[in-house]
C-alpha cells in the first residue's frame, strides 16, 4: 500500500510540512517543522531549499522522530504520485 499526504493549503500547527515550488531553476522542496510538533525545538525550523525527494525523504524521517504528521503543500503541482497518494481532507485522492 502507497504512503498517503494530506495536501494542504497553508502550514498546520503540530505537522511536519513538505512545501513544494516550482521556480524557473526547477523543482525545490523544504521542510518545515513547527517548535510544536518537536518539543526539543526552541523555533520554528525551515530546510534549506533541496530537491524534492531528498526533501520528502527528511520530512518522513523528521515526522517518524517527532511522532508527528506530515502535511504537503504543493501550489505548483510538483508533486509525482511515485512518491504516494496525495489527498485532501474528507478522504477523495487528489487527481493532479
């Protein structure tokens, strides 16, 4: 069975955020962690800017640590459905 995302529009407190951009250098991914969902945090934690499987496999290493969620967010349709299922919430698969 594939791994299943919730897609999202904006940062969700207490889960770790795969953001995803499409930019005119490519296709980019980080990785933010809210304080809230990793209590040894001082901050607010953002990745650099990375290739989006590099990015996708740290936010999955980061949300197993932390016991957290991972959300993504994807206004630019980056997202490849190798990587596993995106879905909205109310549970419908996202076509794109």
């Amino acid at each position: 069975m594939a791994n299943r995302f919730e897609q999202v529009d904006e940062i969700v407190d207490d889960a770790i955020a795969l953001i995803l951009e499409q930019r005119a250098d490519g296709q980019w991914a980080k990785v933010f962690c809210p304080k809230s969902a990793l209590p040894n945090l001082g901050e607010d934690k953002t990745s650099a800017s990375m290739a989006p499987k590099d990015a996708l496999s740290n936010a999955v290493k980061l949300a197993n640590e932390a016991k957290a969620p991972i959300v993504v967010i994807d206004p630019d349709s980056v997202w490849k459905k190798e990587w596993g299922e995106l879905y909205r919430d109310g549970g419908g698969l996202d076509e794109t």
